[in-house]
C-alpha cells in the first residue's frame, strides 16, 4: 500500500471528504506510525552511522533524528572497535573527575540537548577523548514518513513588496497564478521587514502531495492585508514516492493504527473507536511477531515453530 491508497481507503472507510478532515489524514498516519514504531522492535528502525569525536571534548553531538542507543563503538588507529558502556552522567563526573585526563573514551551518557541545537542531543564521554577517534552509532530512530510529498525546504524567488512588517505564523500557502499542482495544506512562518518585502520564510506544515519545482505564494490577507509579488520555490519533498516499509511488508497495522486516529478526530461512538481499536491491536500483534519474534531468531538456532495437532 501506497500513501495514495492508504489517503483514498481511510476517506472511504471514513466515508467523508469534509475539508478539515482531509487536511488532518498526514496527522493520522504519522501518529499511527509513531505509536506502532515505539510498540515493535522492527529492523528497519535501526540505523548506523559513522562519525568522529573531537580531540580534547568531552561530547559528542548526536544525528537529529536519533532516539535511543544500541550501541556506541570507538574505532580506533587500527581499525579495530572498542565498544564502550552506557552510563549515568553522575558516573562520568565521579569517575573521570578531571576533563582534562585525557584517553580513549571507556563509557558514556545521555548528557541532554546541544546548547547550539536545543532540539538535538549529546552524548558525553569518560574519559575525554586524547584523539580525533572514529565514531559508530548504532541507534533508534523513525524512518521517513509514508506521508508523500511533505515540503521540506523552500527557495524565496521574489519577496515581494508593500507587505505589512511583521512575524507571521501558521500561514497557509497556496500556488502562485499560474502554478498547477496537487499539494495542500502546507503552512509557514514569514517575516516581513521594514520594507514591506518577505526576508524569510520557513515550513511549519509540510502538507502532501507536493512535488519539487512547484512555485507557491501566500496570500497578502495572511500578511497584513496588503502586499503582493512573494513567491517562493519548493526545493526538497520527503518520500517523493509515497512508499514506507509498513506500506509495502504489512500495511494493516498502519491502516488500522489510522482509522483509530480518524474515529478519535470524527469523534465517533465509543464501539467504533473500539472497533477499530481492537483490530489496530490484532495487526500490531501479528506484526510483533516478526519484529519481536522471527527476526530474533533463526531455525539452526531454536528450531522450527511447531504447533500440536490432534491425530
């Protein structure tokens, strides 16, 4: 199942195409994979990356879509890995006192958010590092949403003139005259300057079904009621394709994890709720299955599953 399929079958279970309705279906589907990803130990979440520390500092920036640790190895002048122990960050302090006592990291922590990114974590390091050594993290993390055509970044072509200045938020875009595509229910935060002309313009919504190339615009009503000419250009989508692990290995649990979240929106009747509860529950099971099950095995090592039958 594509995004376009599962965005068609949740309209038509739902049996509504009422506009708020619609523009919240990327919500539904998000929330259902987020809750399904922290519910099933799936391989496909799991995810390596190479990097490095930095002689003399104690932390290490962590990748910003990290969640959790598997595990975390210092490759050191020979190639060969070291893997080093989680901790608390009161251990670090008690047990490598000194910053400056210098070595190959031994242990690590969770030490909070980046001072410079407060959206992205660090990891801190006993003993500080006395080398620029190699870095693998093997981590938690969510894969790209099915949800298709989400804008990622944009590129202002004009700024327009004779806006009202200001800080506007939550503002809808819509496609410039002219522009023909069929994505929706994007919005962005912009800033007028003293000009009257739009400086910067950042996504706060990504919407759907936009495609790279497409030149939007925003409306002077949303900018003070005056102004005209701001155009800007989408430069990146995510999954321009629509297409997730979920969607193409089992799809009913997205599905159903979906319509729970759409019954919830619709405030429907508590046994439809429990409907389509229950049956979220039944695909997750299934699917814990492989992810907690099957693929934490193999038939060399525990054998075969067999089940008793009556002769």
């Amino acid at each position: 199942m594509n995004y376009v399929q599962l965005y068609q079958a949740i309209q038509d279970y739902a049996e509504t195409t009422e506009a708020t309705f619609v523009a919240n279906i990327p919500f539904f589907v998000i929330e259902a994979e987020n809750r399904i990803y922290n519910s099933v130990q799936l391989a496909v979440l799991r995810k390596n990356v190479l990097g490095n520390l930095t002689q003399y500092n104690q932390y290490l920036t962590l990748p910003s879509d990290w969640k959790s640790s598997f595990s975390v190895a210092i490759i050191d002048s020979s190639g060969n890995y070291n893997y080093i122990l989680n901790k608390d960050v009161n251990y670090i302090r008690a047990a490598y006192p000194s910053p400056t006592a210098y070595g190959m990291p031994q242990h690590y922590a969770l030490f909070g958010n980046s001072t410079s990114t407060t959206n992205t974590l660090t990891l801190i390091m006993g003993p500080t590092p006395d080398q620029a050594y190699s870095v693998e993290l093997h981590y938690f993390y969510y894969p790209a949403t099915i949800v298709q055509g989400q804008i990622t970044t944009v590129s202002i072509g004009s700024s327009g003139s004779l806006y009202q200045p200001g800080y506007y938020t939550e503002v809808p875009v819509s496609y410039n005259s002219g522009s023909i595509g069929s994505g929706a229910n994007a919005t962005a935060t912009a800033t007028v300057n003293s000009s009257g002309a739009v400086s910067a313009l950042t996504i706060t919504n990504g919407g759907q079904f936009y495609n790279v190339g497409n030149v939007l615009t925003i409306s002077s009503a949303y900018l003070g009621g005056t102004g005209s000419g701001v155009t800007f250009t989408v430069t990146a989508v995510s999954n321009a394709d629509g297409t997730s692990w979920l969607g193409n290995n089992y799809d009913p649990v997205l599905f159903y994890g979906a319509m729970r979240e759409a019954v919830l929106f619709q405030r429907q009747e508590q046994d439809v709720v429990k409907y389509y509860e229950d049956k979220y529950q039944e695909a997750l099971q299934q699917l814990k299955r492989l992810g907690d099950g099957l693929d934490r095995g193999d038939a060399y090592r525990d054998g075969q599953t067999k089940l008793r039958v009556k002769s």
